[in-house]
C-alpha cells in the first residue's frame, strides 16, 4: 500500500488540529464512559490511533468528527476487553446514543463559546480584565481587589452584573430564551 507523504504545511496543519479538540475529544469520551477512571487512558489511545491514521485524514474534512470516530472505536475495543473480562458496562445501543448526543452538545458548546467571545468583545476593557482575571487566571476577588485598589463587595457586585450581562448576550445571539 501506497501512503502518500505528508507535507511539512499538512503536519504542521494535522499537530493545530489535534491539539486544538483535545478538550473536545475528552470531553465526548467521558460522555461515552461516564464515572470510568480509564478516560485519560482512553483519550491517549485514541490520540495514538490518530497519530497512527494521519495520512487517513483527509485535510478540508471535518477533523473532529473523523476524531470522534476513532475515539469511539477506541471505546468500544475497550468496552469488548471489558465485557471478555466480565467488567460491567453499558449497552452498545446506549453507548450509541450517548456519542451522539454527545457530538450535539459539543457543536452546541462550539457555538455558545463562540457566542461569548464575541460578548466578552461588547464589554469595557475593566470588565473584561475582571472577568479574564477572575475565569481565566482563577484569581480571587480578593487578591484581585487589593491588586487594582478596588472594594472586594464592590468588585462582587460588578461581576454579578457582568455575568448577567454576559448571559443575556449569550442567550439574544443563540436566539434562545432565558430560564
């Protein structure tokens, strides 16, 4: 068999690629086997197999899906290595339909993270340094109001309303309606 040779541009291309869905591929793994300690296991098989199937990849195709694909192969295989040890699990029909949820919920998430960052763009440049420090870096309110001389209740208040602001906008560009 033939593999044909993959250019420096496409490697470069297929490295962005993986790396930037790795917290999706994990993220639908879980999804599949929800509460196994074998997740990480299962995310670095699948990454071997994709590593593995590069030249498989067509470039210009959807990179997560086909990254989803392997990655529920790869929890199936583990699954049947369960099942021949005696491991209980879950129904392959269920298994099913988890993954496909799962692809749903994470275009959803794709387009709610997409729908922020554009909102988090409509905030002053103080309200985006407090929300960047507060999610981003994880600083506390505290350390953060003794870092800008700023009242930590006052800084509490501002977030809430930052929060608020920021779901409302979310919620207006997804066009869905509020709870």
């Amino acid at each position: 068999m033939n593999v044909p040779e993959i250019t420096p541009e496409a490697y470069t291309e297929f490295i962005s690629l993986l790396t930037k869905h790795q917290m999706a591929l994990r993220s639908f793994i879980v999804s599949l086997m929800p509460g196994s300690p074998d997740v990480n296991d299962l995310l670095q098989e699948a990454n071997v197999t994709i590593w593995k199937k590069m030249n498989t990849f067509e470039p210009g195709t959807n990179f997560k899906a086909w990254a989803f694909t392997i990655a529920r192969y790869e929890v199936q295989n583990y699954r049947q290595k369960a099942v021949n040890k005696k491991q209980h699990q879950l129904d392959d029909t269920l298994l099913d339909l988890i993954a496909s949820e799962a692809e749903i919920t994470e275009d959803q998430t794709d387009r709610r993270l997409f729908a922020l960052q554009n909102c988090l763009n409509i905030l002053s440049p103080e309200q985006r340094k407090l929300v960047m420090a507060r999610y981003s870096k994880g600083t506390s309110l505290a350390k953060f109001a003794r870092k800008t001389n700023q009242n930590a209740d006052s800084l509490r208040a501002t977030l809430f309303r930052v929060r608020t602001a920021l779901r409302n906008c979310v919620h207006t560009k997804l066009g869905t309606a509020q709870s």
